[in-house]
DNA sequence: TGTTGACTCTAACGTTACGTAATACCTTAT
DNA sequence: ATAAGGTATTACGTAACGTTAGAGTCAACA
C-alpha cells in the first residue's frame, strides 16, 4: 500500500494527477485511511500502467475509462495491441529524425526539400494507427453487440499454451545441436510464428526478445525449467532466424 | 503560395490549429489575398516544420513563439537539438516497449515485476529530456544576456565547411581502394567524428545515414562532385565503421 | 510533549491548445 | 447563376490537469 507521493515519484507523474484519476474515476484506491488518505495497492499500480500506456497512445481519458472498466476487457489482448501501437509509434520518430538528417545535410548542400519531404513523419492520420485503435478498442471491444473476431476465448489460451510449452520442449530437445541447424531453425519458426499470431513482432524485435531471455535471470529461469541453458540456445537460434530471415 | 486546407492537408495538422496558430502570433502566412484568405509560403511552411519538431517534443506553443522569434534563434542548432531529442524519446519508448514484453513473458510464466520495472519508460522528469532542452532553449537561447557557449560563430562554421570539404576531397582519392582499407576506415573516422561535433550520431544512425547517400540522388548527385561513385563507397565505408567499432 | 516540516485532503478557479458551432463571404466548376 | 466547397471571424466548449488556498495528519526530533 503506498501514498499519493510514493506512486507519483514511482511513475513520474503529479499528486494532482492521481487525484484527478480519483476525481473522475478512473482510478480509484483500493483502501483509504481513516483520514481519508489514498492507499494504492499493487493491482491500482496495475491499472495505472495500463493507463499510462494508453494515455502514451493518447487515448482521452474517458475513452481509457470506458475501455478498462470494461467487462470485456482482456489485459493480454491490451498489452499486444500498445506493444503494436508504440511500434508504430517508433516507426514515425524514426522517420522524423530522418526528415530532420536530410534537412541538415540539404541545407549544407543547398538541395531543395520538397514540401512533402518536410514533413514526413508528421502526418498521423495518414497511418492506421489511430483509426485501427479506435476500430480496435473504440467499438470491438466497448459494443458488446459487436461478435469478438480475433479475441481468443479461454479455451483457445490454454490450447495455445500448451502449444507454447510443446515448442519449448522440441527445442530444449534440440538444445546440444547448433542453433542454426535445419531442425533448429524449423522449431525456432513455430516460436516466431506463434508469438506473431499473438502480437505481430518484427524479426529485429524477435532477436531482441531472445537477448532478452538470458539477460533477465527471471526469465531464464523460467526457460530453463525445460532444460538446462534452452534460453541462451533460444537466444541464439533466434538471433540466426532474424538474421537470415531479413 | 498555399491556402490553409492544402497546408493543412500537407502536415497532417487541422485548418482551426493554423488559424490559432495566425491568431497567437506564432505563424503568420505571408500573404494574404484581397478577400482575406491566408496564403502560406514556403518560408511559412518551414518555420511550421520547426514548430512541429519542437511540439513533438512538448514545448507549449508560448515558448515556441518565444524561441522562434528570438534574434539568436539559430535554425541548423535546433535540428542538431531535435534530432537527439527525438532519439531520446524514440530511446523511451524502445524501453517501453520491453517493458511490455517483460509484462506479457511474466505474465505466462507467472513472475512477479518489481513496481520498479513496471512503470520503467515512463518516468520522464528522471531522464535529461525536458530539463535539458530547457536549459538549452529556455535560458541559452532566449536570455541574451548569457554567454553562447558551445554555438559556433560564422568563422566557425565556415573552417567546418571547408573541414568537411577536405574530407570529402580525401575520401574522393581513396575511392578506388576497399572501403574496408586502413586508410579508408581512418578518413572514415574523421568523417564520423566531425559529425559528432554537430549532432551526436550514433553509430547506427551513422550507417543509415551512409544509406541515405545513395537512397537520395540529390545527396549522391551533391557528394559526387568530388568524384563519381564516392558516394557509394562512403556508405560502404561507414557501414564498416559502424559494423567493426560496436 | 510539544513543535516542526513534509505530506495529505478538498474545493475552486486558471490555463493550454485547440474543437465545435454559427453565420457570412469567396471561388470555381457546371 | 447557382450550387458545392473553401474560408473568415466570433465565441463558447472542453480536456487534463496546474495552481493556489485553507486545513488537517503524521513521524521525528528537541
């Protein structure tokens, strides 16, 4: 249980802002004291980084409101989907900084920019990522009226689980051969693909996720629960996938 | 000389934001036409640019009218500046990112995030950033009063021109050698450490800007003036660079 | 035990950057 | 010359807090 201040120097945001929160309730403490103070607990940290994420896509916040406290609200599915948007997101910087390299070294050569040019990676409505995450998150998954194409029931997750668990064991059985082998690579494929039917991940985001699974003792501890050093051989087979696949 | 739906349209911004934008003195067209339509020039077009950059960043409008109108406004150190800004925050959301891919793996695997951990990208007053740029532009840039340190004077950018020139001529006469030679991967250097003195390129954003050589035919057309192909063969070379200094 | 200093509360008005009408004039294609 | 679509001004609305202001709370130190 923590005060205002602990979880806005924690998040970086203002008192003002969490009382705010409270005010129009979106997120309300889970307990106060008998001097009214708000007490967070962990799940209300929970929900605030949900928040955040959305309010980084720049979600309104009666919009954020309506989508989290919605019964049909899937965590999971919401992770994937700001994984996806903050991609996007990336992607436009990405071209922003290089409108602003060619704008220097133009200027240095006296070349002209077209007015197109200028402003490439300013134009936000040009790209799906609003319009897809309001179709998205706006009506699917607001409209209960709406059927839940693309959402998997718990059925599907446990299925898909187990599928999860089935690559991890053909790998950890591969695990002493060479990462880049044929059979490697075929089992280190199905990994690539299910993770993409879940959150569409790009090759350099795939090799980063590898990485990812022997920097992070907590997940290589998970991992290796199928056998002795699978994640560093995870790693690699998947750092030679995103290589070759490229 | 364009009206204000064909701007708006261009950026990617609303006719209502240009007009207040008219309205609060910060971007005037320069003309306008008997019957009072606003016809924006391609000047106009380019301080629009600037702001835009300097919105990205989440500069309130009042500073930005503040920052362009001053005398000492110096247009090639702002994008230097915008340019690292913008790295920084694509760096904040790369951390988001895996900070999404921590959430979703622990959540499989049933860990436990530290509150530390989840809300890692979104603390932006911890990072240099705002505080930074402020100090930068804030104070540097509109106090006249303080020392410019760090700007360069008209001398200064002349002898870096001629600098710059010097190593285009010394890349031009090893164009015939590998771009992989010692001598090659020195000129090379010189070429990565002036424009570090500018705008503090990373090394790979160094490497794309070598792509970027031959991607865009005014870059190469201006590069191979001082001899045909050296464009080809100084994208090769950084790639080199980049690629062996990691 | 009293007193500070840092923290917390509610209430309420202020601010930024536009959105959203409403009303009226301008321009261009048919 | 008439309709469709663009543009102008004026003005009120709104979202997401910022910013006092006044008062109570808490932990530690004198």
């Amino acid at each position: 249980m923590m005060k205002v201040k602990e979880v806005a120097d924690l998040v970086g945001i203002s008192v003002r802002t969490l009382h705010h929160y409270d005010e129009i309730g979106l997120l309300s403490p889970d307990a106060i004291t008998e001097s009214g103070y708000r007490l967070y607990s962990n799940n209300n940290l929970e929900t605030l980084q949900q928040i955040l994420f959305f309010k980084e896509l720049d979600f309104p916040l009666k919009k954020i409101k309506e989508i989290i406290k919605s019964p049909t609200f899937n965590r999971e599915e919401a992770l994937f989907m700001h994984r996806k948007l903050l991609l996007e997101k990336r992607n436009r910087l990405d071209v922003m900084i290089r409108t602003i390299d060619k704008t220097i070294s133009y200027t240095k050569g006296e070349i002209q920019m077209s007015n197109q040019e200028k402003f490439e990676g300013f134009d936000f409505s040009q790209n799906p990522y609003e319009q897809e995450a309001r179709e998205r998150w706006g009506d699917e998954a607001i409209d209960q009226s709406k059927a839940k194409v693309g959402k998997m029931s718990k059925d599907e997750q446990a299925a898909m689980g187990e599928k999860m668990n089935e690559i991890y064991r053909n790998l950890a059985a591969l695990r002493h051969e060479s990462p880049a082998s044929p059979e490697s690579q075929a089992a280190i494929k199905k990994w690539y693909d299910i993770l993409n039917k879940m959150g569409n991940y790009s090759l350099e985001a795939f090799k980063g996720l590898g990485q990812m699974y022997v920097d992070d003792e907590r997940f290589t501890k998970n991992i290796d629960q199928f056998g002795e050093g699978l994640a560093a051989f995870m790693r690699d087979a998947m750092a030679v996938y995103a290589d070759t696949n490229q």
